[in-house]
C-alpha cells in the first residue's frame, strides 16, 4: 500500500479498515474521507483538510493533527494522540475530546456546552457516570485549557 499522499486530493475515498501507520497525508484534501477503523498512528496530517471525515475508533497514537482542518470530524471511539485529540475510557465508556467536541461512546457535544455545564449534560446521558464527572471535567480542563 502507498505511504506517500501528501498534496493530494483524495476527498470522499474510503479507507476504512485500513493499516495507515506511518502514512504522509501532509496538506492533502481529505474532506468527508472514511477513516473508520483505520490504524493512523504516527502518521501526518499536518495541513490536511479533514473537514467532515470519519475517524470513528481509530488509533491516533503519534498522529500530527497539527494545523489540520478537523472541522466536523468524527473522533468518536478513537485512541487519541495526546496533542489535538484526548481520550480516556471511565466505566467501559470511551471518552474522546478535541477542543471544539467531546465524544461520549458515538454520542458528540459541543465542548463549550460541557465546560459550561458538565453535570446536566452527563446527567441527560446516563446516571452510571456521575461519580466520574470530577475526573472527566478536570482532564478536559486541564487539556484544553479552560
């Protein structure tokens, strides 16, 4: 498989399923691409446009986001990089966050909303998670820088 895609335009391809380690999509078009699935750690994306792709339970592990369209993304499920995208499971629940969107499980929510109230919006998704809302609330602040 070609490791090089660097200033391509590859919008709406579908990768899914796919082992990407270590693939350079530097300053590529990758708008509304399926990434689902997909392996991606250590790869580049720098620059790239990822505007409404999907990333749902991908490995992100070393993955350059940085300066990336990642407007409309889904990260829901992912292992995030610990740079652009956090991620933590509480109770077998996954929680994914970027600075514009946190993932609870497939559910998403505009972050400003969760800073602002965080005990209403968990308390609208599940009971269960109550006791965590401290640790969520505080890492996310902490990363995000709230």
């Amino acid at each position: 498989m070609q490791t090089n895609y660097a200033f391509m335009d590859l919008s709406n391809t579908d990768f899914s399923h796919q082992f990407l380690h270590s693939c350079n999509f530097a300053g590529s078009n990758l708008q509304g691409c399926n990434f689902s699935h997909c392996t991606l750690s250590y790869s580049n994306f720098r620059s790239a446009n990822l505007g409404g792709a999907n990333l749902t339970s991908c490995n992100l592990l070393g993955t350059d986001l940085s300066k990336a369209n990642l407007e409309g993304v889904n990260f829901a499920l992912c292992i995030g990089n610990g740079v652009d995208v956090f991620s933590m499971q509480l109770q077998e629940v996954p929680f994914v966050w970027t600075k514009q969107k946190l993932f609870i499980g497939t559910t998403s929510i505009e972050i400003a909303k969760f800073v602002k109230n965080p005990s209403q919006i968990l308390e609208n998704l599940t009971h269960s998670l109550g006791g965590y809302l401290h640790i969520l609330t505080q890492a996310i602040n902490l990363t995000i820088g709230e």
